[in-house]
C-alpha cells in the first residue's frame, strides 16, 4: 500500500455468513475474500489488490455497516487533534500485526464512525 495522507485506504464491515458475503460480492463486484490466519478477519481482493476487509458477527443490527479507515502520518496527533474538534474515541489506538500499522476509531460530532490509519511499523 502507498501512504497518502486524507485518502482512504481501507474499509471493513461485519458478515453474519462468509458464504452469502462471498456469494454477493464476487457476484456483485468479482472481489475475492482471503483468510487472514492470524485473526478471524477477511481480506477483501479487487483484482488482486488488497482494499477492505470482514469479520463474523452473528448478530447485525440496523445502522452498523462499513467503517472506513482514513491514513494519516501521526495517529497519535491526528487523535489527539480529532477528540480537540469534539470526537469521541471508541477504540483505542491498536497495532496491528507485524509492522502492518495501527490504528484508532472515533466518532465524528455526528455520531459518524471513522478510522485514523498509520501503515507500517511504530
């Protein structure tokens, strides 16, 4: 992946069935979905190039959907300036794996969920 900071770079969204998931969107789109060993997360594939990612959640509620995750050069400034214009936090910053990056959700003023992004290792 190629750091550009303000673009959007990744989404995920919960899945109660890989199958029905895998069903609708290879049909919808041709996007593939990979296990990732490491966790019980699917990598989404647009034509070979990894752009999102689903988990299992049994149970789906109305208004949960996609959170889309934003790059930022400086999580814990991009954070801190966030919550100073009114958003709240609702993960805490989270590494991921490896040197793969990390990353922390909030919830914009409108009660919007989105994610702040750094690729690559701390």
């Amino acid at each position: 992946m190629v750091f550009k900071k303000g673009a959007i770079d990744w989404f995920d969204f919960p899945i109660s069935s890989l199958e029905n998931a895998r069903e609708f969107y290879t049909e919808l789109f041709g996007w593939e979905f990979e296990s990732m060993d490491e966790m019980p997360y699917y990598r989404i594939m647009n034509d070979g190039v990894p752009i999102g990612g689903a988990y299992i959640m049994e149970e789906i509620k109305p208004g949960m959907g996609a959170c889309f995750y934003v790059s930022v050069e400086d999580l814990q400034g991009s954070l801190d300036k966030a919550l100073s214009l009114g958003a709240k936090l609702t993960r805490e910053i989270t590494e991921i794996g490896g040197d793969k990056g990390s990353f922390a959700i909030i919830q914009d003023p409108n009660g919007i969920s989105l994610g702040l992004f750094r690729w690559g290792p701390s």
